[in-house]
C-alpha cells in the first residue's frame, strides 16, 4: 500500500533581487508535509478553531493580518480574545502531525557574495526544498506525494513551473530527477479563496521561520511552538537539513 502524503508550500518576504529591504532582507520559501489521515485531523482542528472565534469557517487564515490585527482579525485588538487565540492556534498546531522544511535567503548577502550572477532567490529555495521532501519520504516508502502552492499570479506561477520542470528534468545534486518525478504525483496551484487549510498553517509557520533566521538569537514564541516539528538529521539538528540558509 503506497502511503499518501500532501505538502503544501507558502513563502514570505520578496524574492525580487532588485529591491531589499533592510528590515526583512530575507526571502524564505516554507514547506509543511502532511500523511494523508494527519492532514485530516489538522484540517478539523482549524475548523474548530474558525468557529469558535469567527462563527465560520470561511475565514481565511492569514498571519501577516493576525499580527496587524486586519480584517476579520480586528477582534484581537481585544487582548483577552488576543490571548485566548494565540494559545488555541498554538495548542493546534502543537498537536498536528507534519514535518517541516524551509530554505531561506539573505537577498543582502547573496547580492554581495555573487553580484550579477546571483540566482533567484526562489529558484535557489524550491530545489533545497523538493530535495529534502525526497529525503522525508525516503522513510516512508513506498509514498508519492501531492504538492499544492498558492497562487500568486499568472506571470509569477509561470515562471515557478519552468523552474519546478527544470528541477524534475535535471535533479538536483543530491537527488536524481527519477526519484522526485516517481514521488511527486502533482504539482498543483491553489487560490487564496478556495481556503486550503493546509496552506494557511503553512503560513502560519513561514514568518516564524523567518524571523528566527534573521534575529536566532531573540526568543520567539511561534518558533518554539514549531521548531521540534522542522526535519532534521539522527541527532536532532536542522541546520542544513531541515531548515537551510542561503548563502
């Protein structure tokens, strides 16, 4: 019996090397990897949640509008409702079973160490990222794995296929392309309204990742709900393993 997994993929920061910005000089490209029946569990764990604090579960949740407190996340200017969500959006993905993978890169870096040749940020993250979802599911065998993303736009989901078939045609260079096309069943774009759930705790682990990468040394409360979660090798560690920064 093949075990069915689902991986769902979120970003934040710009890619764009054209412009950098001080504050967040940072892309990071965040994977999150689902067993099937897991996903499940987690998806109504969300929905729990949606309903207990919105009434619905049309809601879309978004951490960059929680952390602003926008749109329907308004209600957390009241500091008791503010508490009582961050600790059940904790408490939810504490409990959820996922593993996952993330790739950063310092844009500021990466311009200074390889100027005009520098790659695109994206590219540079999505081969990390498929090669270390290989590296998951060589545990689980035999698996295939379906892989969602959220649409960004028709240009910006363009140029994401080309790249995403340049890493199937060629590998990468750990990883032969045979193995990642007989693990990667789809490759699927998803919109921002069809309210995939698995996409938005992907969201709601990209910026802690990110904010870790860029001050490690100041505790996060996020972070440490999810960092035991991030692939990582025999010893316990995910620095370059699950959780890679670039250069």
């Amino acid at each position: 019996m093949v075990n069915k997994y689902h991986f769902f993929l979120d970003e934040t920061g710009d890619h764009s090397l054209s412009f950098v910005d001080p504050n967040f000089p940072l892309f990071l490209l965040c994977g999150i990897l689902f067993e099937e029946k897991e996903l499940a569990k987690a998806e109504e764990q969300i929905k729990l949640l949606k309903n207990e604090f919105f009434k619905t579960t049309d809601i879309i949740i978004h951490s960059r509008e929680i952390r602003k407190c926008e749109g329907p996340f308004q209600i957390l200017f009241d500091l008791e409702i503010k508490k009582r969500f961050y600790e059940k959006v904790n408490e939810v993905l504490e409990n959820a079973q996922f593993t996952i993978v993330g790739s950063g890169v310092n844009k500021e870096e990466h311009i200074k160490k390889y100027g005009k040749g520098a790659k695109d940020p994206y590219s540079i993250s999505l081969a990390f990222i498929i090669e270390r979802l290989v590296f998951c599911l060589d545990k689980h065998k035999p698996s295939s794995v379906e892989v969602k993303i959220e649409k960004r736009g028709r240009k910006e989901d363009q140029k994401l296929i080309v790249q995403y078939n340049s890493i199937i045609d060629r590998g990468t260079y750990f990883v032969q392309p045979d193995r990642i096309r007989r693990l990667i069943q789809k490759f699927d774009f998803q919109s921002k309204s069809e309210n995939v759930i698995g996409l938005q705790i992907a969201d709601l682990c990209a910026y802690p990742l990110a904010r870790h990468i860029l001050r490690p040394t100041v505790p996060y409360p996020s972070f440490e709900v999810i960092k035991n979660k991030i692939y990582c090798d025999e010893n316990g560690m995910y620095n370059g393993f699950g959780l890679k920064i670039f250069p």
